[in-house]
C-alpha cells in the first residue's frame, strides 16, 4: 500500500509496496524526534521518529492518556533533559526505548511502536507492509 506523505515540506519521497522513506538520517537531530502526518491508503497517519545515534524508535503520535499528539511544537517530543519522550499536553513521560509511561496520568501506559529503520542509502524508512497488514 502506498502512502501519501506529508511532514511539513515539499521533499521528494521514495514509495515503495513494503517501506517508505519518511526522510535521511540527517534530517532527524540526535537525540531529537521529528514527527510525519500522511495518508496511507484511506486511513491518516500521524507517527514521529526519535534518533540516538543510528537507533530509530518510531511511535504512533497519540498519547495513551486522551489520544492526542504528544507535541505542541513541531518535532518537539523529548522532555528537557533529554531523557524521556515528553507528552506536552499533560506531561507524560515515556522511555524512548520501548514508549513505556514512567510518569504522567497514563503511568504504564505504551505508545504504538511503529517499525522504523535505516535503508543503505542513509535514509530513515517506515515499513509499511505492518500497517496494511493490520
Ligand atoms: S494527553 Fe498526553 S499526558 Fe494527557
């Protein structure tokens, strides 16, 4: 299924039956997250991507407390320190590795992992094989 992508500029995208590039490594600041809106099929998509390194984790972008976006400002998903993924509406924080609430009103709550990945090309992909299977 091809998805119809979206993240805020007019970048040329590569579609693909079994992945997608949302974008190049570089376009994800370490440490950072960046957030993608896109169709997929009929259905609208909101996921966002948090780099460390060359480690990828992608989630759903719906808080498990009230199914809002977790950022007020675009990209912006990680708690001050760095340390957590940051819910802005309430302030859940959830560990990047897994999306698991530590702290917040959705305590032991999970974010939607979604899969993620790094092509040989330097560019972070979404497989999308997993969401058409759903
Ligand atoms: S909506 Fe995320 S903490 Fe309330």
């Amino acid at each position: 299924m091809e998805a119809d992508l979206r993240h805020g500029r007019d970048e040329g995208v590569t579609k693909g039956a079994a992945s997608q590039v949302l974008c190049r490594l570089e376009e994800i600041e370490d440490g950072a997250g960046k957030g993608f809106y896109f169709t997929q099929g009929a259905v609208e998509r909101a996921i966002f991507v948090v780099r460390e390194g060359d480690q990828l984790y992608g989630y759903e972008n719906l808080c498990p407390h009230l199914g809002m976006p977790l950022e007020f400002v675009p990209d912006q998903f990680i708690s001050a320190d760095g340390s957590y993924i940051l819910c802005s509406t309430h302030g859940a924080l959830f560990r990047i590795e897994d999306g698991h609430c530590v702290s917040g009103p959705c305590l032991g709550a999970n974010l939607v992992p979604v899969a993620v990945g790094l092509d040989g090309k330097g560019q972070v992909t979404l497989e999308t094989k997993e969401r058409a299977a759903q």
